[in-house]
C-alpha cells in the first residue's frame, strides 16, 4: 500500500494532489470542482446556513493567485470526492494557514487526520513555523466553553472542529462575528447616519469603481491593502506584512476579470493630501438571491477618529442599491474584539448570524 492510500476499518480511501485547472471546463478540473463542493458542503453546515457558500468557477481565481500560492488535497472514496484540504502559503511569511473538511458522512474514519498530517507535514518541508486556521459555528451553541485571549467571544468546547484542532496542538486566538444586512435597509436611517459621517469627515470625500481598479488609485490602494496586513486586529494569529505593489494590483484586477463576481469598491480620499484614506470592498455574485460579502474594511490608522468607516460602508452600500438593486443581503466578518466595526454595523442595521474561531499552532523546528 502506497503512502497515498489509507484503509480503514469501513472503507478504503485515497489522498490525491489538487490541480489547478485552467478553468472548470478544463478535463482535468474534477478534483478541483470536487474540493470545490465538499468545501461549501462543510461551511454551510458549520455556518447553519444551508445555502452554497463559493461555486467552484469562484474559487479557481484565488488559487492562480502566485502571491499567495495555494496547495490542495482531496480524499476519495472510490472516484468521489469525500474531504478536502488546503494550505494557504503566503510568499515570505513564517505563517500559513491550513483548512481540513469532510463530509459528514464519512467522518470518524480517520479521514481528517490524514489530510490534516499531509498538511502539516508540507507545512514544515515549506519551512514554515506556524500553522493557522479558522473554523465557523453556528449561535445558539450550549456547554462548556473556551475564551480566547482577547477576552471577547468563546468558541463552544463540544463542537467537532474545536476537538480536532485541540487535539492537534492548535490554540484559540480570536473569535469572529459573520453578521448580515437584508436589503434594502431603511431609506430614513440611511440617509441620517450618512449625512453624519458626512458632516464628521469633512475634508475627505469618497471614489467608487467596479471591477478594475482607476490608474490614479493603483499605488494608493497597493498602500492601503498592504495596511490591512499590519493595521487591522489580528489577536495572536501571526500576520507577516504583505507588501502590495502596483504590479500586484494590476495581477489580481486580471485575476477577478476570471471571475463570475464583481468587486465594488469605495475608497476615502484626503482632500490636502491627495492621498488615500480608506477603503471598503463588496464582493457581488452574479445572483442576486446569494448574500454579496463585505471583505475587507480599512481606515489607516493615521486618519481614524473621523467616522470614515461609517461613510465608506454606507457609500458603498448606496452604490451597491444603485448598481445592483436586485441584491438581497450583505454578510460580513469582523473579530469580536473589534468593537469600533461592530458598532458601525450594528448601527447600519447588520445582526448576527453566526461565529468563527481562528487558531494557531507553532510547529517545533
């Protein structure tokens, strides 16, 4: 028996290597379709939201990304597809972030196990020192608990993703909120809350583009993402700074032009300066009944204080009306510890839907 087939006391399973295809209709794209599923499969349940979480045409932008080059496993019972793992490697970085989902089916098999060795063990050959991971679990969660170091949140101890992880030596760092905003909210509190970020940030004023990034914002936003690396609350979760050039911009610009979404983005420019404030992103699907994901929100730190957190999400949201009034909610993640967000979306109309944990584990060298 090779080192890529493990029996079990029920039935055999094989652990293959993930390629990438050029695209879902390629003929070798069935493993990649297979991850693909298995992926959103295993975040629904988690998240108790039964709804397709990324299509597989979705996900392929994001693994022929070379900045963050992505190695993937899938595990088969016979020709199908039944777990799947992944490892994030960031370019230049001690970290990585590992990701391990089987289906409920065919759980208790030592299927996890295995992936998540394979995993750890690439992990090491790629010289790395840590390895990060973030699960989700839905509210409502009875028993016992464990707190992070923040002291914010708690992820419940009786959840299969905290017994394997603990298990492997992984510790709790920070817990995350995933909230939503049915649409359209409130035209009266809208308009309100708008004029006051509005009032409060005098001196700014806000650019909005879809799709491909304007030339005269390329090397500011090169600057702000590469700020999302350093200013956002990450915890203990290691995050090594991850320098965007304008080059950088142009590649991931191609790689969303792959994709069936849309980034609509709306950024904060200081009027004295010419230079970028802020930014805030949707990420809009081509179905409009599917929740579009508020990614990343950022005010660099020296220009915080003057509400324009709350003038991009709400600009932003306003385009996203205009533009694309058929969309039916907006979902959004932000660490529980990171109240000043939070307030700003509880204010917009966002509520609780369900949480994340992000964890680490520091492999000895």
């Amino acid at each position: 028996m090779s080192s890529s087939d493990h029996t079990t006391t029920a039935r055999a399973f094989t652990i293959t290597d993930v390629t990438v295809p050029d695209s879902v209709a390629s003929p070798d794209a069935g493993d990649f379709i297979g991850m693909a599923e298995v992926r959103s499969t295993v975040e629904a349940e988690q998240r108790g939201v039964a709804t397709e979480f990324v299509t597989p045409e979705e996900l392929l932008p994001s693994w022929k990304d070379n900045n963050v080059p992505m190695a993937g496993l899938v595990a088969k019972v016979g020709e199908r597809v039944v777990a799947r793992g992944s490892l994030a490697l960031p370019l230049d970085a001690g970290e990585c972030w590992a990701a391990v989902g089987v289906l409920p089916e065919h759980r208790g098999r030592g299927i996890g196990s295995a992936l998540y060795e394979r995993l750890e063990g690439m992990a090491r050959a790629a010289g790395r020192t840590t390895v990060q991971n973030q699960t989700s679990f839905p509210a409502g969660v009875g028993g016992d608990s464990i707190l992070p170091p923040t002291g914010f949140g708690s992820v419940p101890n009786d959840l299969g993703s905290t017994r394997f992880l603990r298990r492997y030596g992984f510790s709790l760092e920070q817990v995350g909120r995933l909230s939503t905003l049915p649409l359209p909210v409130d035209s009266g509190m809208f308009s309100s809350r708008l004029d006051e970020a509005t009032t409060a940030a005098a001196g700014y004023r806000t650019v909005t583009w879809k799709g491909r990034t304007p030339e005269q914002w390329v090397d500011g936003m090169a600057l702000l993402r590469t700020r999302m690396s350093t200013d956002a609350p990450n915890a203990g979760i290691e995050q090594t700074v991850d320098v965007w050039t304008a080059e950088r911009v142009r590649a991931v610009d191609d790689l969303w032009a792959e994709s069936p979404r849309v980034l609509l983005m709306t950024a904060a420019l200081h009027e004295a300066t010419g230079q970028l404030a802020g930014y805030t992103e949707l990420d809009v699907p081509a179905d409009p009944q599917r929740p579009v994901e508020q990614v990343d929100t950022l005010v660099i730190e020296e220009h915080r204080g003057r509400r324009l957190g709350m003038l991009l999400k709400l600009t932003n949201l306003r385009e996203l009306a205009a533009r694309f009034p058929d969309s039916s909610s907006v979902e959004t993640v932000n660490a529980e510890d990171n109240r000043y967000m939070l307030d700003v979306n509880e204010a917009v109309g966002f509520a609780p839907l369900c949480y994340s944990a992000r964890w680490k584990k520091k492999l000895a060298v």
